[in-house]
C-alpha cells in the first residue's frame, strides 16, 4: 500500500550551506511541498514577513544573523510567533537543544538529517500547524476581532481589569408581539437582519458586540482594545443604527410589514474588563454599575418615549457632537439615587 502523502505546504529552508539547501528542498519537493530557500537569517525574516509560509527549517550557525536570533526575532513578532520552526543543525550540545526549544522551536535535527525522519517531523509539525489555524478560525468566527486579537496577544485567562470605556445596550421592542405573529422562519430573518445591521454600525466606530440575547445586544466601546473618545464613538454607532433602521422599515412598510422599533441605552465610566465563566467555557465581557446603568437606560427607553438615552458622562463627553433632550432626574430601577437621563435626538420613539 502507498504511503498517505502529506498535505502540500509552503517551506522556507533556511541555511548557509548551498549543498544543504539543495538536498533538504530535493526531499522536501518530492513530498509535493513547494520550498523556498534563503542563505541566512536576515533574508530569512524579510522573506517572512513579505511573503506566508506553513513551515521553516533553520539552521543555527549562519553569518550575518544565526538561527537563535531569527527564533528570537520569530518569538517578538505576534504575526510570526506561530509558525512552527524544525532545527537542522550540525550542534551536539544539549544546552543548544533546550535553547532552540525554549525559544519557541517545534524540533531539533541534527545533521546530516535522516529523510526519514526529517519527514515525520515536517509532517507532524504541518499538523500541529494546521490544528492551530482551525482554532485560530474558531475564534474568529465565534468571537470579535478585537477579542482574538486580545487571545492572540494576551492569551486566555480568566479575570478582568479596570478600564474607562462606554458601554451599550440595544433590543427590538415589542418582540414578544411580533413572534407572535409571523412564521419562526420569517423571525429568524428578521433577527439577522436587524443583527447584520446593528453589528455593522457598531463595528465601523471601534466597538465589540460581546453579548446577544434574544433580541438584544450589549456592545463595548474601549475594551478589550483601548479606543479614543470612546462615548463620542458609541453614540455615533447609535445615530447610525438609527439611520439604519429608517431604511430598513422603509423595505418592511413597502412589503407591507409594520416598523421595527428599538431602544438604546448607553453609560460611561469605570467598568472591569475580561473573561469570566470557566477553564473549558467563557466570555469576554465587562461587568460594574456603568453596565448596569447603560442596560436600566435601554429599558427607561419604553416609559421615555425616546429610542436612545443616555447617561450625564456620556453627555458631557460627547460636548457638542449632537444635540441631546435632558429629561431631569430619573429614579431607575435598581438605582439607590435619580440619575440625569438624556435623550439623543434623530430618533424616533
């Protein structure tokens, strides 16, 4: 029976020795693998970075820039830390070894390099390669960009921190009603439609939706990644989500549907940022009473008669950007003391 061939990969061989790079691509191509060869560290990582690879095959002793100075420079950089890194070199000192591996390789050969051998590590290195982008593509797919980026530089842990940002909630109004009456099928449509486009408008000015439910969103402007004027940031998200929905109840009213209407509540100030749940389940988020606060705003949304309400930081963060309704002293719910509630205008109840 035929051995199974690897997945065909993208190779950087790296080495001084012209002899060595000509044999290692030799064996290398006749797996179906397309390599590339450079003569030292220094073009290596200017390769690197110009151009993608699945794999690099370093060797140590090199002038210009050896190969324990291209793993460090690997290490530094967040878009090439992952790419797995075999070792061949002609060293026999164990404390070289332990270095190649501290410093983020994935093997060690030592020359001359059995084909073999040299094949079962490429293959087992691509594998670990291409398990890593399947949970990198996970994350993109189930997380924002923000959050992955924070994973990828940071790394999972649970806990948070006290950061400065805004936060938004935002939900359909009379949902409950409008299930009622329409198909499941129509509903699960209209959810994301309404999502594609409240997601849109939050993304465009730096914010991060972390939570859907139902028919709500809560989104953050500020965290995990830090973001300038975010108050000014998130009610130009809320303006645009306004703008939004007018064309969009402009489609539903010409297909005989009635409007969607929503409510925004949205709070600024000092909140704790980070993951909660557990080691095998859990989820960006940010907890505090600004959160608090920008959820009682979004449910205050129904009795105001306004679709978005702000709190007194937001306002005076925003200065003049738009023009704001005080609507006095409010007594929400779950607040010990009344709070000063504005209303944004450009958006109908």
């Amino acid at each position: 029976m035929a051995e199974p061939q690897a997945m065909p990969a993208r190779l950087l061989v790296v080495d001084d020795s012209k002899v060595n790079r000509l044999l290692l691509t030799r064996g290398l191509e006749q797996h179906g693998h397309s390599v590339a060869c450079a003569e030292n560290g220094r073009i290596a990582l200017e390769m690197l970075r110009a151009d993608e690879f699945d794999l690099l095959l370093l060797d140590i002793e090199m002038p210009e820039m050896n190969g324990f100075q291209v793993l460090e420079q690997l290490t530094a950089d967040p878009r090439l830390r992952d790419l797995p890194v075999v070792v061949t070199s002609s060293l026999e000192g164990m404390e070289d070894v332990v270095r190649c591996i501290e410093l983020g390789a994935e093997d060690y050969l030592h020359k001359p390099v059995n084909a073999v051998l040299l094949k079962a590590r490429v293959d087992a290195s691509l594998e670990k390669k291409r398990l890593r982008d399947a949970q990198k593509e996970m994350v993109r797919r189930f997380a924002t960009s923000e959050v992955a980026q924070d994973l990828q530089q940071s790394g999972f842990a649970l806990g948070g921190r006290r950061v400065q940002g805004t936060v938004m909630f935002a939900d359909i109004r009379g949902f409950t009603s409008l299930v009622e009456s329409q198909p499941p099928e129509e509903t699960i449509e209209l959810l994301n439609t309404w999502y594609a486009l409240m997601f849109d408008a939050i993304n465009r000015q730096g914010g991060v939706v972390n939570q859907m439910i139902g028919d709500g969103l809560m989104a953050i402007f500020g965290a995990p990644l830090p973001l300038a004027d975010h108050a000014a940031a998130a009610v130009q998200a809320a303006q645009d989500m306004a703008q939004m929905l007018r064309s969009l109840n402009a489609e539903r009213g010409a297909a005989g549907k009635s409007d969607l209407r929503i409510g925004v509540g949205i709070a600024t100030g000092e909140m704790v940022a980070g993951y909660t749940g557990t080691q095998k389940r859990a989820t960006y988020t940010c907890i505090g009473d600004t959160v608090n606060l920008a959820a009682r705003l979004e449910a205050h949304t129904k009795e105001a008669g306004r679709m978005m309400l702000i709190d007194a930081a937001t306002c005076q963060a925003i200065g003049g950007l738009c023009e704001t309704e005080p609507l006095g002293a409010v007594k929400l719910r779950g607040k010990a003391a009344a709070v000063d509630v504005y209303a944004l205008k450009g958006g109908a109840a």
